[in-house]
C-alpha cells in the first residue's frame, strides 16, 4: 500500500492506495519544458510581432493605448511573473515610438471575478507599476457598464458585447497567460479577450451546459465547440471595434514560470503557443487499461478565492474541472472521489450570491432546470449583486450560474460521485454527491459500480500544486 496525503480544507488528509494506483505529481510524474529569461523573450516578441506592426510603428503622441491585463486567478506574484515583465516592456516599446505615458491606461480583465484591489494589484503588478498609474488610468472592467458596446450577435448566435475604452481606444493590447484550462482548451488568446472584456451575457453563451456538457468539453480540446466560440465572439469583436486586438502571451509552467512569449495579432499568437502549451500540458501516463476512479483533494482556499474548496458551488465547479483534465485516461461512467470538508463556508464577503443560488437550485430537479428557470435569471441580474460587484469587490452574480454548468458535468459523466469527511454534508447531497465519513467508505461505495480492485488515479495536489495539467 502506498500512504498519500490529499489536500483537505486547513490541512491534509491520508488515505491507504494500493500500489497499483497511480498518483500523478508534478517532478515526479512529470515535469515542465525548460524555462526562459522572459525578459529577453519579450523583447525579442515586441521586437517581431505575427502579423502586425511593431507597437512602437503604431504609437504616436497622440494614440490612446489601453493595455488589458489578466487579474488575480492566473498567473502568479513571483518577481518574473508575465504581468510584472510584460507590461513595462510594452510601455516601453509604446514610448520609443512616440506615445505618451499619459494616454496609456491599464485595465484588469476580471470578466465576472470580483474586482481587484489596489493592494492586489501592488502584490502581482508591482510598486512600481500600480504607482506610475493609480489612481485614474489603473482599472477594473466592468461588466455591468452601462456604456459598454454591444454588437449584437456573431455567427454563432452569441452575444457579442466589450468594454468600451478597449474598444475604442487606438492600439488595444492584451496580456495572456497559455496554459491548460478545462474550459475551452488554453486560457490565453481569444479566451482572455472575450472572457475578460466581455459582459454577462457574452459570457453566459458559452459558460452555459449547452457548451460545457457537450462531449467535447471533456479532455480540453483546442477544437471544442467552446474554443470555436471564443474565437467567433473575438473575431466579432475585432471586426466591430474596427482593428486587431494585439496580444502579448505567454505559455506557463506549473509554478507560473514562463516557457515561451508570443506577440502580435491574437489568432497568429495563438498558433504560435499552442504547440508548446499542448506539450507542456499533455501527460501521456502510457496505462494499457483506463482508470475506474479518480482520487482528488480539495483546499479550502484556491484560484478563486477564499472558501473555493467549501463553498459547494465552486467546490463542484472545481471537480468538474479536474474530470475533464483526466477525461481522456477514464473509463465510460468512471467514479468520482473528492476529499472535501464541504462545511457550508461561501464566503459571502467574496460570493454573497451563492447561497441564495444554492438553496434556489434545490427546488429544481436537475441543475439544468434550474439554470433555464425564472429563479436563475432573477438571482443573475439582481440589481443589488450586481451592484455589489460593480462596486464592493464581489463576484458577479452570473459567475455562480456559470459554475453550476461546469460543476454539474459530474451528473452525467460518473457512477456517481463520492465526498469525503463533509461537515455539512447536505451541502454534498445538494451537489448531486453522495457524502461519506471516510475513505475506506468511498472506495466500498465504488466498488459497487466498478467492481473489486478498482484502477485508481490520484491527483492529490490538483488545485495545490500550480498550474494542472491534462492526462493522456
């Protein structure tokens, strides 16, 4: 047998796997492409941009530039973070041609996400950056705008709306980070602009279950119908807004370290980062039989904030999230195995929607039902909530809508589904899990699914360990 500690709430909790499992760490199980002097890598990227001039080509005294940046989920605070590099080195190339340090504006592209600080900023952009811009040209998107513009619907009947001082501004350029996402392959080029920039509505056409529980949501394709959508809404975008959005991206490692940076127009940088994304990414386990369950832990604290790993809709959102990074190594109707504390914790400083949303969605048979109801739209446009979030720091009310489509794929994907050690387990139940005091319990329960000496996967350190990865 072969002890492993699972990530549990504050803590840790051990579990006894047969040596025949196998658990799946990073410098263990694998490990990351060479790192770069990003500094250098960028220079070099600003110095040839894919597909369109060279930012200092396209400056003057007069441009107005407004540079996106990605906020505090993704992308780490270390000192050669993408963001901390990046974004004095556009400047830079901006100056050397002309443009003004006046007419430069800096805007975070939450999407949904609570708005960020001034003290947040100071931890993952800088002393440096944060005071050469706050307050006046360092800003949150907001999504909730009354002005932002709107260009109806693309091709694919998605709502096509951004912020408008991206827009219109001369030269729009955005920061990426490329790395594995569950949710539509990489995050990164288009992702960034039409999640980050976007409204509620462009969001709700993808982050919804006619797209999350497709097949092709599973495994994180590149192809997805998801990631088709992404660049039909950016390309709209581009098309309305009547110039090309320019991307600075950079491909990251598990601990956010940059292999690659890429510039110039968005599709052409996405081409260039995929590649080594997809290397960096892609784990080929070389297993002869498929998986019958999957292992995981859950912090209590992770990207989204405070409380992810116990408020039980991000909880879920978060399984869901792992299932699809380990799709491809699974077995059809695999079993689910999550340590969570699950104790009811939302943070309703940061979520003060989610538990009006949780216990609405009880009333419903299935979360897809609820999603489609009058229930959901009236909770999703509150205009306190989102007023909150336009104002207090707060995630936006449709962002727990979104949630619920990712974290339900465990309804219609798994046997079923198993949390370990809730301390509230009707939070559990709630979620479609069946709750239960250990894991010796958990892999009893399984075994009625899949049969005795189940192949386990573990992935203990999933949403401690840095960036994921996806099983092959």
């Amino acid at each position: 047998m072969q002890d492993v500690l699972l990530d549990y709430g504050d803590t840790k909790m051990q579990v006894s796997l047969p040596d025949t499992a196998t658990v799946v760490r990073y410098k263990k199980t694998y490990d990351d492409p060479p790192e770069i002097d990003p500094v250098e890598a960028t220079r070099k990227a600003l110095a040839a941009p894919l597909a369109m001039p060279r930012l200092r080509e396209m400056a003057g005294p007069d441009k107005k530039i407004v540079i996106g940046f990605p906020d505090r989920v993704k992308g780490g605070m270390q000192k050669l973070s993408h963001r901390k590099v990046s974004i004095p080195l556009i400047i830079e190339e901006l100056l050397a041609g002309g443009a003004k340090l006046e007419n430069i504006t800096l805007l975070c592209a939450m999407g949904l996400h609570r708005m960020n600080t001034v003290d947040e900023w100071y931890q993952y952009l800088g002393k440096d950056i944060v005071d050469q811009f706050y307050p006046g040209r360092l800003l949150n998107h907001d999504a909730e705008a009354k002005d932002i513009l709107d260009f109806g619907k693309d091709g694919m009947g998605n709502d096509v709306q951004f912020n408008r001082l991206l827009g219109e501004s001369d030269i729009p350029i955005v920061i990426g980070h490329c790395a594995g996402n569950p949710y539509g392959g990489f995050s990164g080029g288009y992702k960034m602009v039409v999640t980050g920039h976007t409204s509620a509505a462009s969001i709700g056409s993808h982050h919804r279950p006619s797209t999350m529980h497709r097949d092709d949501w599973l495994g994180a394709s590149t192809e997805s119908y998801m990631r088709k959508q992404f660049k039909s809404i950016g390309q709209a975008i581009e098309k309305g807004i009547g110039k090309k959005i320019f991307a600075v991206d950079a491909v990251l490692g598990q601990k956010s370290q940059i292999l690659q940076i890429a510039a110039g127009s968005v599709e052409e940088v996405e081409k260039a980062t995929w590649p080594l994304a997809k290397k960096r990414t892609e784990i080929e386990l070389g297993i002869k039989e498929p998986f019958d369950v999957l292992v995981m832990g859950l912090p209590r604290n992770f990207h989204y904030g405070p409380g992810m790993g116990t408020n039980p809709i991000l909880m879920s959102l978060a399984i869901g999230g792992q299932l699809s990074r380990c799709w491809s190594v699974l077995r059809k109707d695999p079993v689910i195995i999550a340590a969570s504390v699950c104790d009811g914790w939302y943070n309703d400083t940061w979520f003060p929607s989610y538990s009006e949303t949780y216990e609405a969605m009880q009333n419903f048979t299935t979360p897809v039902d609820f999603l489609a109801s009058d229930s959901a739209k009236r909770i999703s446009t509150d205009p306190d909530y989102c007023y909150r979030y336009s104002n207090y720091y707060t995630y936006h009310p449709f962002h727990a809508m979104s949630m619920i489509s990712g974290g339900s794929v465990h309804l219609e994907r798994t046997a079923v589904s198993i949390i370990v050690g809730a301390r509230a387990p009707r939070y559990a139940r709630g979620m479609g899990y069946i709750p239960v005091s250990t894991y010796d319990d958990a892999i009893k329960l399984a075994e009625r699914y899949v049969g005795k000496n189940p192949r386990i996967l573990c992935t203990p350190e999933a949403f401690s360990g840095g960036v994921g990865v996806h099983l092959k």
